[in-house]
C-alpha cells in the first residue's frame, strides 16, 4: 500500500465514508481512531462509502495511544492548520502515515507540540477561510503523495 491515511476522533461520518472511498481508489489503507463522533454502522457513512467499505482495509484503534503504540515505528506526518511548512515540502514515501485531526478542531494539542517538525499544512490563499473539509484536505494530500510516489 502506497500510503496510510489516519483519522484521529473522526466525526462527521459523511467525510468518514468518502475518505474510505478515496483510500480504496488510491490503494491506501484507512486507519480510524477512536473516539467517534458516529456509529461505525452509521447509514450516512455507509451512504458514502457506496458499495465500496467492504473491499477496503480498515485498521481500528481504541485511542491515540493505542495508535502510537501499534505503529511505533512508522513514518508519520501531521496535517493541521496550524503547520508551518507547506505539504508540498512533505518528502512522501511508501507506507507513509498521513495523520489527520478531527473537523472541528484537527489534532489535539499535545500531538501538534510533539510533532512541530512533522507538522504540514495546506496553504489558504484566502483570509476568509481557516481550513478546509476534511474529505478535501485528505484527497490534497494522497494524490499529491500518489503523483510524488510514482
């Protein structure tokens, strides 16, 4: 699998099922982190994720810590708002992890202060804006990994 798109807490289950979608088109495997801000078998998730969820790999994490542990020795880069850097600085790689907050409030804090130098961010060329959807965002980054990676 080319790469891994991490969802930290995710809420809304519409964005959840499209990203699922576009993990599946793009070979990547999708990883979800509970707390959830939905059902798993939420029928909007579902809705969005077409006929599609069954044939994606899906990894499932009680809690961020449990993410960390799983994953100790992984390859990670934090997308938030909040980054310094470009994402078009990020250095993508085979089985890269792509970690992404939760829509209302992205990565908790301590993730963003323990991983400033991992941390990336899209650029807005707006000032009426702070970010954007996260179902957005994700397809930024993994076609962008796709089109670098191959």
């Amino acid at each position: 699998m080319p790469l891994n798109i991490v969802l930290i807490e995710p809420e809304i289950p519409n964005n959840t099922g499209n990203i699922g979608r576009l993990a599946l088109a793009s070979g990547s495997k999708l990883h979800l982190v509970k707390p959830f801000g939905f059902e798993i078998d939420d029928k909007r998730l579902k809705r969005a994720g077409l006929d599609y969820w069954q044939h994606l790999e899906v990894i499932y994490y009680d809690n961020t810590e449990d993410f960390f542990l799983k994953n100790k020795d992984a390859k990670m880069v934090f997308l938030s708002s909040h980054g310094t850097k470009s994402h078009w600085d990020i250095n993508f790689t085979d089985d890269l992890f792509l970690v992404f907050g939760k829509e209302s409030v992205g990565l908790p804090k301590p993730l963003v202060k323990k991983y400033d130098t991992q941390l990336f961010k899209i650029p807005l060329y707006s000032k009426s804006i702070r970010s954007l959807n996260l179902a957005n965002a994700v397809s930024i980054i993994v076609y962008e990994g796709l089109r670098q990676i191959k």
